[in-house]
C-alpha cells in the first residue's frame, strides 16, 4: 500500500530579521521528521540562512533560484546527504537576489512557486519556506501566495511588536487580493528570557487580542547551544543526547503542536480545538559540553 502524504506548505517568516524564523523552520522540521514525517525545507531567502544552518556550503549546489527559472524538476535539485532524518533541502545562494531580472516580464511572480509545490505536495508531509524579512521581495510575495499556513516567529523585543503589527496587515491584504486560503499557524516566541516578564506580556496581549487561540503554548528558550550547532551546519537533532535537551524537547513539543493544528485544520480555524496537552516532565538535563554533533 503506498502511503498518502499530506502536503501541507507552511511559510515561516516575519517582517523583521533576526527573530529566529530560519532555527524555527529548521528544528521543526527536524522534529517532525523524528516523528516519521517526510520534509521539505525550500530556502527562499538570498541570505540562505536555512542551507548554511543545514551545514551546505554556499554556492556549491544549484537550488531555489533554478527552481524559480528553469524546468529543473525538483529531484534534480533536492539536498538529502547530511540532513536531518525526514529533512531535504533545496538551497539558496545570494544569486537568488537577482531573481527578478531573470523572470520573464510577463510572468506571473505571485505563481513562480507553483510548479514546484505541485511536485513536492506529491512526495512530502511538510513542505517549509524559509522566507526572506521583507513583504515586498518576489520570493516571499509568491510564498504568501502558494501557502496554506504562515507561522510567525517573534523574540521578546520591542521591535517584534512592530512586525508582528506589520506582518498581520500583510497576511490579511494577501487573504484579501491573492489567497483566501491563507491562514495564521500561530506565533511562536524564541530567545525567550524567563527574566523580561512585562515584555512578553505586551506580546502575548497584542497576539491574542489580534488573533486569539494562534499563540503556541511553546515558547522556545535561550540557548547558547542553538548558534553554536548552526556554525557546525547542524540542527540539535544531530547530536547524541538531544533528548535530554530542554530546548530540543521545546522543539519537539512545538512540532507537536503544529501537526496537531493543521491534521485538525476546521477545528482549529473555528476556534473549536482544545489545546494539545504535553507531559510536563523533562528527561535529565545535560550540558552543551556533554553534546556530540553526529558526523
């Protein structure tokens, strides 16, 4: 019996830069691929925060930007050797910025992603885009376009407030003009600091009062350990002992809490779905020390 997948497409972004959007869409496909999830990451951003993370050195493989303006089919240009369990890669270069001038000046560049959706609905579970902080570049127009979730990613600062603000306005102009499809995922909280309590309750009222029910319960911590493995090009589901890591486990939980939303979409989208309830015991802590980056 060939099994089915599901093709759900997921944007990852916000209007801001350096809110952890790309470690998100990493890790979480990461832990979803640990639960027997095929995977897709399509890094659309020129900047290729995502294929760098994924340890694959800039400019040594063609990706996203043929993807974009070419017949390659996907297979061609996918990533599997060193990636995650369940994880493929199809990666960027900062060619990818001179996009616009290779696109013919009658195509559509709201569609540009299509063709690529179509074959990767077809082989995997999830499929990510990695999108860049600007509303306005072509990549993250036609990521707006083609998804059926935007997850937002958001630090505990006060310039999140602004693009969350910002990115709300947009996620609704897209709904209205180009894909009523289009829905909140959630917002999820990365960097958190335990200590700047008054901030994150700014945040989570502005979340609720805009979009109630779409904050996730899992807020991901502080951690050094985080950029030290992406300068290694690896996730933390790529080292011996992640499981005894309370950030891994954080990730886990919020790749729990996505499947958990969109395999009950209708319930979730009426306002009807109860909140996923975790285990709220930690295995044993280690250090950063004691973690060993799988070769």
């Amino acid at each position: 019996m060939v099994k089915m997948t599901l093709g759900i497409v997921i944007a990852v972004g916000n209007q801001k830069g350096g809110v952890g959007k790309t470690t998100n869409t990493v890790h979480i496909a990461a832990a979803l691929g640990l639960r027997g999830y095929q995977c897709l990451i399509i890094d659309l951003d020129p900047a290729a925060g995502a294929t760098r993370h994924l340890g694959v050195p800039e400019n040594s493989f063609a990706g996203a930007l043929e993807l974009l303006t070419t017949d390659e089919m996907l297979g061609g240009l996918v990533i599997e050797e060193g990636m995650p369990a369940g994880v493929h890669l199809i990666p960027s270069r900062p060619q990818l910025s001179e996009l616009d001038s290779l696109l013919s000046k009658f195509v559509d560049k709201t569609r540009i992603l299509d063709r690529a959706l179509a074959m990767g609905r077809s082989q995997y579970d999830f499929i990510f885009l990695d999108t860049p902080p600007t509303a306005a570049a072509t990549t993250t127009v036609a990521a707006y376009a083609a998804s059926e979730w935007f997850l937002l990613s958001a630090f505990p600062h006060p310039l999140s407030l602004g693009g969350l603000t910002e990115a709300f306005n947009d996620i609704a102009d897209v709904r209205n003009h180009r894909n009523p499809e289009l829905e909140i995922l959630g917002v999820v909280f990365t960097n958190v600091d335990g200590r700047a309590r008054r901030l994150r309750y700014e945040l989570d009222e502005l979340v609720n009062r805009v979009l109630p029910g779409r904050r996730f319960r899992t807020s991901i911590s502080q951690a050094i350990i985080i950029p030290t493995l992406s300068g290694k090009g690896r996730t933390l589901f790529q080292c011996a002992k992640h499981d005894q890591v309370p950030v891994a486990q954080q990730y886990r939980r919020l790749a729990t809490e996505v499947e958990y939303r969109v395999l009950n979409r209708d319930k979730f989208l009426e306002g009807q779905l109860q909140p996923f309830e975790f285990d709220s015991a930690y295995p044993p802590i280690v250090t950063a020390d004691e973690l060993v980056v799988v070769q």
